[in-house]
C-alpha cells in the first residue's frame, strides 16, 4: 500500500507548487500575466519566473505533440529560447489585456502562432 501512496503525494506535492484556485479547471491569463510579469523587486520573483517560463514550455511542448502526432512540424524554430516564449507571450497578452480571461494555454498558442507562424506551402 505505501508504494502506490507515496507516488500520489508527489503528483499532490507537484500541484502545490502552482497558486491555481481550486476551482478553476484551467490557468487563466490574467494568472500567468502576473506571474510572468512579477518585478525583480519582488521576493517571489525567481519562483514565479520559474513557473511562467515551465507553463509556457509545457505548453507549447503540448502544441508540438499534438502536431506530431498529426504528422505536422513543429511552427516554432528548434533554436528559440525559452526565453523568447516567454517574451513573446507577455508582449501579446500586454496588447490585448481583454483576451487575458481566455485560457492561458489559449493565450500562449496565440502568441507563438503570431511570433512564429507556420509556414504556407503552395
């Protein structure tokens, strides 16, 4: 019995590290904006750099799974910066500060479509 438990706390222990209410089925952009704009003055500012930066990468690890699957390259360019995510995303939800109640992962494929779209073949 411990051996199946202590895999569960650690799956529990992983999620504490986000602040997700409860309730909320997903992460909202209006959440990860703050997150990823948080200032260097701020004693949580390495932490929430860290969980900006790993939403946005898994995130868009999940985008380029799902075009893999689908037989589909990724759009975004192998030598991009986690980095240049993260700017990219924050610029494109500081445009469009309505858009921030959309799920953040909505926002981040949105924001990297629009800094790396994908290329048309004729």
């Amino acid at each position: 019995m411990m051996s199946r438990t202590l895999p569960g706390l650690a799956a529990i222990a992983a999620f504490g590290l986000f602040s997700v209410p409860a309730d909320a089925g997903f992460y909202s952009g209006n959440e990860l904006f703050d997150v990823c704009t948080t200032e260097r003055a701020d004693p949580s500012h390495v932490e929430k750099t860290y969980e900006c930066v790993a939403y946005i990468a898994g995130a868009v690890d999940a985008f380029n799974t799902t075009r893999e699957v689908n037989n589909l390259k990724s759009c975004i360019p192998a030598r991009v910066t986690l980095s240049q995510l993260k700017d990219a995303t924050v610029k494109y939800m500081r445009a469009n500060p309505d858009d921030r109640d959309h799920s953040a992962s909505a926002l981040v494929f949105t924001a990297t479509r629009k800094a790396w779209p994908c290329s048309k073949k004729k």
